[in-house]
C-alpha cells in the first residue's frame, strides 16, 4: 500500500470512533485478562501430571510464544515509528498510546495464557483454553471489521514506512 493521500485521511468524528473502539478493545483484552489471572491464582499448581500433559503444555506455551513473538515486534517497531516520527501524526499522544497498549496487551495476554495452559491437567482442558484464550488476542482483529466497509477502509493495513534506524553488521566466522 502506498502513501495516503489528503482526503483519504480521517474526519476528526472518525478518529474519534477509532480512538474509542480501539480504548473499548484494549480494556475487554484486559478486563478478560485479569479475570482469567484471578482464576489462574485460585487454582494450585502443585499438582503432578504425567509426561503426556507436560508435552502438550509445552507444544501449546511454545505456539503461544511464537505467535506472539511477531505481534510483540510490530508493537515495539510502532513503539520506535512514533516516538522517533511524532510530528507526522495529527493526534501524537493517541499514537503512542496505541503502540504501547499493543504491546502491554500483547505481552499480558502471553504470561496470562501460558500461565493458564500450565495449571491445567488434562490435556482437553489444555487444548480448549489453547483455542479459547487464542481468541482473545484477537479481539483487536474483530473489532477493525465495521472499519472495513467505511470511507477509511484505505486506511487499514497502510503500511508505516519503517527505517532501519542503525546499521546492521554480520559476521560469519
């Protein structure tokens, strides 16, 4: 996707229900979050399992982890983008906030899944709260859907011009 032109940019009513939709978004992901925390600190984790539950859990917290990983990233490099670019933006503390809650959110939802995957004891409650909690990182994803058929449907998935902001060497010995 290219640059985006002036009038493809959003009314301020827009942004504002942007802005909002994306504050009522990022406070379900959390408000579930804490729940399942609250949840997760009443059950025990002493309890022993076998070697079959313990691989799930693995497999499960390592898909978890690498599915994360990439949405961790682009939270950081939104993070750099406008910190190091904030006068390109017309609404500058609403951007960074952005960033930031995607990547607070991100990582909370991580520690609160494997957390979760890890106190459980069989390996059907392992995989239904695997596909259950998956879902709830995603809330984001379901929330852009009204956006889509909108006047700032152009404006989703614009691509932020990302720099390399330092030199990368490598070495092969």
């Amino acid at each position: 996707m290219g640059k985006i032109s002036e009038k493809q940019l959003p009314t301020e009513q827009q942004t504002n229900q942007v802005i909002l939709t994306m504050l009522f978004c990022s406070a379900a992901q959390i408000l579930v979050s804490v729940l399942i925390l609250l949840q997760v600190g009443n059950n025990s984790f002493g309890t022993s399992v076998g070697f079959e539950i313990q691989l799930v859990r693995f497999i499960c917290c390592s898909m978890f982890h690498f599915w994360f990983a990439k949405k961790v990233e682009v939270g950081l490099r939104s993070m750099k983008y406008t910190a190091m670019h904030l006068s390109k933006f017309k609404h500058q503390q609403w951007a960074f906030v952005t960033s930031t809650l995607q990547l607070l959110i991100i990582l909370l939802i991580e520690v609160v899944n494997i957390l979760n995957l890890c106190q459980l004891s069989t390996c059907m409650d392992i995989l239904i709260n695997y596909i259950a909690l998956g879902f709830v990182s995603e809330f984001s994803t379901h929330f852009i859907e009204p956006f889509k058929s909108s006047e700032m449907a152009s404006l989703i998935g614009a691509v932020l011009p990302f720099e390399n902001f330092r030199n990368i060497k490598v070495i092969v010995d």
